[in-house]
C-alpha cells in the first residue's frame, strides 16, 4: 500500500513539500481527586507541530487563542481578543497513569473560518481539531487548497455537553461532515472513535487508520488491511498521543515512505508521547537515529519493488532508535521540562 505522492511531490528531495496544520491551541488541566496535577499546553495541532518541527518538516499553523494565551509557540496564533482560550480539564480518577479519564471542555475560542486559512497550495493538509472549531466549510477549503488532507475525526464527531462540557461522539453520518469523506485522503480514528462510523464504508472513500494504543494500529484502504505493530511504552498520560501518532505519519508521507512504514513512525511518536506530562521534548540522538533509518528504508523501497516484507525489519531498526533515552526514572517530564515526582 503507497501513498501516491502529488504533483509537487513528485521530484526527489523537492525542498517544496508543505504542511498545513488547522486546529486551535488549547489549555490543558489535568486533574486527580480534585487536584491539579499539571497545566500545560494542549490542542492537537500543538503536539503535531511539535512533531513535525523536531522532524525538520516544513508547515504552517493557523489556531485561535484568547489575549489570555500562557504559551511561547514557533507558530502563533490568531489572538481573538473578545475571546478565551480554549480550556479543556481531564479528569484522572484512576491515576494519571491510566487511560481511563473524563474529559471536559470548559471554555472555547472562536472557530476557525475558510477566510482564516491561507490562500496558499500545500501539499498535505491535517484538519486537527479538538474543541469543534473546525467547521465543514473550513474542510472544505483545505480539500480545495491541499494536494492530500488529513483528518483525526475527532475534530468531526465531538460535541460538548451545554452544562458541564463533557466531550460526548456522535455519529459521523450526523456530524454535517460526511459529505466531505470522498474528497480527503486519509481519516484517523482512535479505537473508541471508530464505533462512531462505518469503517467499511469509510475505507471505500479515503484511507482509514485506526489507533489502538499499546496494539498499535490498523490501516485500511479500498483493497487492504494492514497490522502496524507498536513500540512498547510506560504510559504517563496518553494526551497527544494520537496527535503525535498523526503527525509522524505525515512525516513519515512527506520522506516518502508507504502507509504501512508511515504509520510505524506515528506509532513511534506516539508512543514517547505517553511518557510524558504534555509537550515530548524528543532526544535529539533518537530523531537523528530516526532520520537515518528513514533514509536506509527509503534506499531498501528502491532497490526492491518486493519491500513490504521488510516491514517487520524496519520496525526492528527503529526500536533500537525509539529507546535512545528513557525519561522515566526517576523523573517524569511535563512540557520537556524535568520535575520531581510528587
């Protein structure tokens, strides 16, 4: 399974490939029995950008924050003054460590409108919403701008309760973006997410990856369905790290690897993601270990037209990479800074 690459993409080591990054950044607050544990810097496009950046791929960001913004960024935002930035509160009854958690959103900036996008050609779009700011006229002009769009369908199917916030799904059909599916190219869903569409019906339209945690993830296309295995990870807090898993796919899209090796980066990315409290700080000797890697897959790709075989090796070269450092004893990491565990 290959990714056909677009017109622009076509030329070897083209210095022109262009990432277009939409979705707003965000305030995170995590919480356990009643305490804040952290706060940090959130939103989708926030860990992808970060990915992306560390990976010396070229993108811009368009987001939407309030005058009440904490963070420094590479990318600004658009600052929407009468507005707050969005809030979102995750709620950790068993522990940070956990999956299990209740997510709330508690205040919302502003959406993000066609005439907010760029009137630029890029080669892949990535529609990253978190807090519904995304709307389907706003897809729309990606699909027209961009070669190739990706989509997390979170950014689709939430809704928040008008009372307390609480993120709830509905189902892709009733989104009001449905209509859209044939026109992207691929459409990313967490394990949880996908019982919200019809992934059958789905994979005829556009390429389906599928994330399934500590199991890795599962592609499907109109005539295939790929296992890309996992790197294993000790799970600190699993925010981002779908984003992440999103952007090293596009990463991998842009070196010009297939989807299945694609994703096994995504898989990579987000598994440091989880080892961490908000933004990974990744180890330098693990990205340039990586890159290489990436290059010797690229050179593998090329002398051979029988190279999905050695899925398996390329995932073996990259474990090796992955665990360059391991952050976890006796520190944990919150925003790429070191702090004491409490």
């Amino acid at each position: 399974m290959t990714l056909t690459p677009p017109p622009s993409q076509q030329t070897p080591n083209s210095p022109h490939r262009r990432v277009l990054i939409v979705g707003n950044y965000c305030h995170d607050v995590l919480i356990q029995n009643n305490t804040v544990v952290a706060e940090t810097l959130g939103g989708a496009a926030s860990f992808i950008s970060n990915v992306l950046d560390s990976s010396s791929v070229s993108c811009d960001l368009v987001s939407k924050v309030g005058r009440d913004f904490k963070y420094d960024v590479a990318h600004p935002p658009i600052v929407a003054p009468e507005m707050a930035t969005t809030v979102f509160e995750a709620y950790f009854d068993l522990g940070i460590g956990h999956s299990d958690r209740v997510l709330k959103r508690v205040a919302a900036c502003d959406p993000i409108l066609p005439s907010d996008i760029p009137d630029s050609r890029f080669d892949i779009g990535m529609a990253v919403g978190v807090g519904g700011e995304i709307l389907p006229e706003t897809l729309e002009k990606m699909v027209e701008i961009c070669d190739v769009v990706a989509v997390d369908i979170q950014a689709l199917i939430r809704v928040f309760d008008p009372v307390d916030g609480a993120v709830k799904l509905v189902d892709l059909k009733e989104s009001g973006f449905s209509h859209l599916m044939g026109k992207i190219g691929f459409l990313k869903a967490s394990s949880d997410e996908a019982l919200f569409m019809d992934v059958e019906e789905m994979r005829r339209l556009c390429c389906v990856v599928v994330t399934s945690g500590e199991k890795g993830c599962r592609i499907y296309d109109k005539d295939d369905e790929t296992v890309v295995p996992p790197f294993v990870a000790k799970q600190v807090d699993p925010t981002g790290a779908g984003d992440s898993f999103l952007g090293g796919l596009v990463v991998g899209l842009v070196e010009g690897l297939d989807v299945p090796d694609a994703a096994l980066l995504g898989n990579l990315f987000g598994s440091v993601t989880v080892e961490h409290i908000g933004q990974p700080k990744f180890d330098l000797t693990m990205l340039q270990r990586v890159k290489d890697e990436v290059q010797r897959r690229k050179k593998q790709c090329n002398l051979s037209s029988s190279h999905n075989n050695d899925h398996d090796e390329f995932h073996a070269r990259l474990s090796p990479a992955r665990f360059q450092e391991s952050p976890l004893q006796p520190k944990i990491l919150v925003n790429g800074h070191l702090c004491d565990r409490s």
